[in-house]
C-alpha cells in the first residue's frame, strides 16, 4: 500500500478514532519508507546501492558494465522479452535527465515502441563530473544559498572535457548494445552533442 492508502485506511477504521488526529500523512510516510527502504536501500554510496540492487533481484534486469563511481548500465526484463523482438527494432529514442540525485549522475534512457507502447528497455547511470567539480559540488551543498542555478550560454572548457568524457561512456555504452543484437536503423535523440557524436561513432 502507498502511503496515502494507509493514510486513508487508517481514518476509515473507527478503532482508530481517538488517536488518527495525531497521526499526520507525514509521520505515515516516514514510517512507511523506514519500513521499505531495506528492500532498495544497500549502501550508504548511492552507487554501490544501485549495483547490489540490481544484482541481487531477481526480476530480468542485467547489468551490462560497470566503471566504478562513473557508470552503470543496465537492461530490463523487456530487453530480453522475446515479444519485444529486440533484435527487430527500426526505432529507438534516447533521452536523459540531469541531476538525477544529490550526487549530480545523469540518466540516460533508452525507449523504443510496440503496438503504440512505449518500453524502456536500457538504462545507464553516469557521473562525467571532474574531481574539481565534485569539490564544488560538496561546497555546494554546504552552501545552498550561495549557489547560482543559472544556466550558463557560453560552454566553458570543463563543459566541454565533460561532453567529451559522456561521448567516451555513451561510445562504450552503444557499442555493448549493439553486440547483443540491439541495432535500430533510426535513433533520435534532442540537441546533446554527446549522444550525437556517440550516435554515429557506433
């Protein structure tokens, strides 16, 4: 149950009439994720959680390759679904989201369609930052409130050793799905150069 549902059982029940005024939807989140968290939660490292995750399920979900503290690739149980028919794909799209967690790793997802449904089938979780950068960031976090959230126009070289290390980490990353019979005729993707260039390395 979900921590609204319980919420909602719980001002449902009469047995509970005296005290459910105490009992906020906080508190029972808080409660409820106390109680789930062992079941994803692994380590302390974020990463190192993600990788024991993964590998210690059971549910169709491979890990492709790991570069410690810097990716992790993985498929998932509709990669290897033989309904997929993941060898006769003609179109794929590849998109990521930033900042993903306190960290900063980026998430690159990899979706293709069956009968108007969309699947993922590959996900890859990268940290492209430099050890300067992770300094920043630590400093950061410690002083929200000096922290610039603007975007920045003009690339500055950090930026650019940044797209040049993600093209390295997506190259690997196509070329370890491409063995394994994954090769769409079209892929699209938004205006990254790193996919770009990743794209047709491969």
């Amino acid at each position: 149950m979900s921590p609204a549902q319980i919420h909602k059982a719980i001002r449902q029940k009469l047995e509970f009439a005296e005290d459910r005024s105490n009992v906020t939807s906080q508190q029972i989140y808080n409660w409820w994720l106390s109680a789930c968290q062992n079941q994803w939660h692994k380590d302390s490292d974020e990463f190192k959680s993600a990788l024991e995750a993964l590998r210690s399920q059971n549910q169709g979900y491979e890990v492709l390759n790991v570069t410690k503290d810097v990716s992790l690739a993985f498929t998932t149980p509709f990669f290897q679904d033989p309904r997929v028919r993941i060898t006769d794909v003609d179109e794929a799209f590849v998109d990521a989201t930033y900042q993903t967690n306190k960290n900063g790793y980026e998430l690159y997802a990899v979706v293709i369609e069956r009968d108007l449904v969309t699947v993922p089938i590959l996900y890859l979780l990268l940290d492209t930052r430099s050890a300067a950068q992770k300094a920043r960031a630590k400093e950061r976090s410690q002083d929200k409130k000096n922290w610039d959230r603007r975007p920045r126009k003009i690339l500055s070289s950090t930026q650019k050793d940044n797209i040049g290390a993600r093209t390295i980490h997506l190259t690997s990353w196509f070329n370890c799905l491409k063995s394994k019979g994954f090769a769409p005729k079209i892929i699209f993707t938004d205006k990254d150069m790193a996919e770009i260039k990743a794209i047709q390395t491969v």
